[in-house]
C-alpha cells in the first residue's frame, strides 16, 4: 500500500515535471538571422528599426511550400568587433550595450520594406514597443486597398516591451501552439540598444546609470508646448492610473518627468554634451542583435498565437493601457526591518480593443464595446492565454518580480522574477537582470476577454530609480468555438 502511494506521489512528480520539460524545449528547426550592424558613439542611443532582411534561402523555400508554424525564439545582443577591430559576432556584455528592448517582425520583404522607410522616415516616430504589431498590420492594410484582394499573409510578430532580461528567457510556446506566417522572406527588427562601452561610473548594484537614461542638458524641453526637441515623444503621457496620480510619479507626466524613455529616442546620447557635436568624436563599436527562430510546417491542429495582447502595463488601469514608465521613489527606512520592497498594482482588461485602433500598453485607452461585450458574454471571443512573461526593469538588484492575478478569484496564474548575473561574461553581468522566468502553459488557461487581471510588481525602494517598466508579454490563442459553460450557466 505504502509503496503503491509512494509510486503515485513519484509518478505524479515525473509527470509534472516532465509537463514542464516539454513545453520548455524548442520544437522544429532552428534559423538564425543577425541584423545588420548598428554603428554607436559612446553614449548614444539608437532606438528605431533596422533594415530588413532576407531569411536564409532554405526557409524562404519551405515557407514556399505550407505556412511556417514559429514554435518559439531566442534573442541576443551581439557585438561585430573586438578590442582590436577584428570582425566578430559574439555576444556582448550588457554593461557594454545594453538592450532597452526590441521586437521584431517577420513576414514579407515587399511589406516589410515600405513600412520601415515610412516608420524610420516619419518625424518623431520610431515605433515603440507593442503595437509595433497592429502598426504593421494597419500599414498592410492601408497599402493593399483597392488592389485585387489576396488572400491575407500572416506574419510572425515577437517582442515589443521585451528588454536585455529576455536573453536568458526561453520563449517556448506550448506543443500545439505556434505563431502562423505565410510565405515568409524576410525579417524587421525594432531594436532599442544604448552603447554605455567605456563609461566608468557605476551605481552600487554594479549596472551603469545610463540605462535609465539620463534627460541631459542638451535636452530642449518646451513646456509651453510638451516637446522635446521640438518633437512631442513617441509615447504619449498623461495615462497612469490612479494611484500613481496621486503618489506623483514623476515619469507620469511630461511637467515632472526627470528621465527615462522619453530622452532615449533614436540619435540622442544619454551622456552631456551632443548639442555641440563634440560627442561625434568619440569612439564608436557596432552593435546589433540575433534571433535564433524554431519552426515547423503548421499541422491542420495547430492553434495561431496572436502577437502580444496589449494589455499589461502596470501604470494603467481599467481605461488606460498605460504610460509604459515609471518612477521608484525611495521609500525605505530598513533599520526596523522593512525589507523596502514595495508593491505597484493595478487592473486591467486581458485583451480589450484599443480605441485608436492601434494598441497596446503606452498607446492610448482601451474599449469594450456593447457588441464585444454580446460576444464575449455569449461565450464567443474567449481566448486561451499559453505563455506569459514579465517584463522589469534592471534598476540595480531593484526588479523583485511580477505576479499576474485572476482578479475575481485572486488565482496567481504567473509570477515572474527576475535573474540576476553575477559576472563580468555576457549573460550574466553583475548588476544586471539576465533572465526572467516565463509561464508556458501545456494547459492553457482559457478566458474570457474581458477578465480583469491583476498586475503586481515589486521593486526594491532603496535607491531611486527612474524610467522603469512593469509589463507583461502575454500570448493568446483565439477559440475558435463558442464557449458552452458560458451559455449554460447564463
Ligand atoms: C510652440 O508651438 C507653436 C504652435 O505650433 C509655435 O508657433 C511655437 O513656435 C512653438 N514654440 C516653441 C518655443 O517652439
Ligand atoms: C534592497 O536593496 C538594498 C540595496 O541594494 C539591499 O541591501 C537589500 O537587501 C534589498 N532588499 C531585498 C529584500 O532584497
Ligand atoms: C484616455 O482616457 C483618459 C480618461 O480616462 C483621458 O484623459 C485620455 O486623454 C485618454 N487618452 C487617449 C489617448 O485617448
């Protein structure tokens, strides 16, 4: 008897884990493309897409031939020269070049192309973060009007409010899951790296202060008329939620920002001195990144991954997606054991349509819509969410993690924490976040869309840090069915 209990509690401990195991291991083949190599200064930012290009012949031909199911990717920074100017590609240190975030987009070159000379063209507006996705798919749209109707190409979306932490984290979508892509050439990174080489000073945990991108002088803010630079920032303020409004956090609006994304865009250096060109002087080293991709030819079965939902961003709210950034005040009086780490919380819809047609966190108001609220009560329009990651930021050893909550129930469905390096080897750099641990669900967790999430993030409030983020990278699959519970319960 004891044994037979002793070899169930066995059996169910191999099954879990063997659960796991499977939904971690990337499936299919593997191709890798580097992008083209990004010339930095020291101290300069280059925030924008990169130019496409071709993926490597063999894939094009299989992607000819039946839709490509992506089953997963790996992403990593990568430097093209050592000390000596000798031609390499390795990985490069993050206290080096450090990786704010980045996206990427994969499907067709005869797309892809106009739409990175209109986006890298457009004044003020490199894309950020995750409605890079829905920009993409608008701009198609727009573009193919009026032409004889083709049947519409999927493409493979990936990134958005992902960072440096993502070079340690496995994105596995559960077996059976895929992002789908039809005849597929060519891939577009959105790349937002900051070159920090050779700059000395260092916070106490160990990571350059520069990451958090310092608003220098050479920043011309206009208050009369909310510009940097004469240019309004890529991300609009003004949408934090409540609290945050009340704490006045800095980051929430433009009158009382300090720093952060908003004096990070494209071209400018987060080290004093470039309104007089002086800083054009001054070292360069190339910089880029390389995606590894995992595929195989979709199956009849295979269920589509939609590119990030837009929610979730813990500075918004129920209207709001979010204002992408914020601030960590010091609070902290650590001699009666306060252990400093404080809690930032907020709720939001799981995957609400944004107003503007364009969303995702940092983009605008989420809307629920009478007829959407029909569907969704009517058990049509329920997605399965299969894979969740956090996304926090270095802040020193600030990120204490991030917890994604049913909220009606206070079900956690995925904590995230944060690795930190140890270091001086890429991947694992003392001072920075390395890795993030990511949720994949074998079991996918079916919900409506309309479900209000709680999102909690912890931050350590010894130090202050500014232009943080506290995001969520959640990937959904539509159900295709009417959800019956649903119906019978109403
Ligand atoms: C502010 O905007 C107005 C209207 O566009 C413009 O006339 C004015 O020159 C701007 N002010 C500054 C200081 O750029
Ligand atoms: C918060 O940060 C301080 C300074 O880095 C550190 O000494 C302290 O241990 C941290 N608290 C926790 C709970 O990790
Ligand atoms: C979003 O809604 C808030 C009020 O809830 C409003 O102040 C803000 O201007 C809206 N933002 C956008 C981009 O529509």
């Amino acid at each position: 008897m004891m044994m037979m209990m002793m070899m169930i509690a066995l059996l169910a401990l191999l099954f879990t884990s063997h659960t796991y195991a499977l939904a971690t291991k990337f499936r299919g083949k593997p191709f890798a493309v580097t992008s083209r190599p990004v010339a930095l200064h020291t101290g300069e930012v280059f925030n924008k897409f990169g130019h496409p290009q071709y993926l490597p012949r063999h894939v094009i031909k299989d992607a000819a031939k039946k839709p490509i199911a992506v089953t997963g990717y790996k992403a990593d920074v990568v430097e093209f020269e050592d000390a000596t100017g000798k031609k390499i590609k390795q990985s490069a240190p993050l206290y080096d070049c450090y990786l704010h975030h980045y996206g990427a987009i994969v499907g067709r070159m005869e797309d892809l192309l106009p739409f990175y000379h209109q986006m890298n063209g457009r004044l003020g507006a490199t894309m950020p973060m995750s409605h890079i996705h829905a920009e993409f798919e608008q701009f198609v749209s727009n573009t193919k009007k009026g032409k004889h109707s083709t049947k519409k190409k999927r493409v493979a979306s990936i990134g958005g409010g992902s960072g440096a932490e993502e070079r340690g984290t496995p994105h596995v979508y559960p077996p059976g899951f895929a992002q789908m892509a039809d005849d597929i050439d060519a891939i577009m990174p959105l790349m937002h790296l900051i070159n920090t080489k050779g700059t000395e000073t260092v916070t106490p945990a160990g990571n350059s202060p520069l990451l958090e991108c310092p608003c220098t002088s050479s920043r011309q803010f206009n208050y009369a008329n909310q510009t940097i630079d004469g240019k309004l920032p890529n991300i609009p303020f003004g949408q934090c939620n409540a609290q945050m409004q009340v704490d006045a956090n800095p980051s929430c609006a433009f009158d009382t920002y300090i720093q952060g994304y908003r004096c990070c865009e494209d071209g400018v250096f987060v080290i004093p001195g470039d309104e007089h060109g002086d800083l054009l002087n001054s070292e360069v080293s190339h910089y880029g990144m390389k995606f590894t991709f995992f595929y195989e030819h979709a199956k009849s079965n295979t269920r589509a991954l939609r590119a990030p939902v837009g929610c979730c961003d813990v500075t918004g709210d129920l209207e709001n997606f979010g204002n992408i950034e914020h601030d960590i005040t010091p609070a902290c009086d650590d001699t009666n054991g306060d252990t400093c780490v404080r809690k930032f919380v907020t709720r939001q819809y799981l995957d609400i349509p944004p107003k503007s047609g364009i969303g995702g966190f940092g983009y605008g108001n989420a809307t629920l819509t009478p007829s959407d609220k029909r569907a969704i009560d009517a058990g049509k329009k329920w997605v399965d969410l299969v894979y969740a990651v956090g996304h926090q930021h270095v802040g020193g050893d600030a990120a204490h993690g991030i917890r994604l909550i049913r909220d009606a129930t206070d079900e956690v469905l995925c904590t995230s924490l944060p690795k930190y390096g140890s270091g001086t080897a890429a991947g694992d750099e003392r001072g920075y976040v390395t890795g993030i641990k990511p949720c994949i669900f074998a079991e996918p967790i079916r919900m409506r869309s309309d479900e209000v999430v709680r999102i909690e993030s912890f931050y350590n409030t010894t130090y202050e840090h500014f232009g943080v983020m506290s995001l969520w990278i959640l990937q959904v699959a539509d159900v295709e069915e009417t959800v019956e519970e649903v119906i019978t319960a109403a």
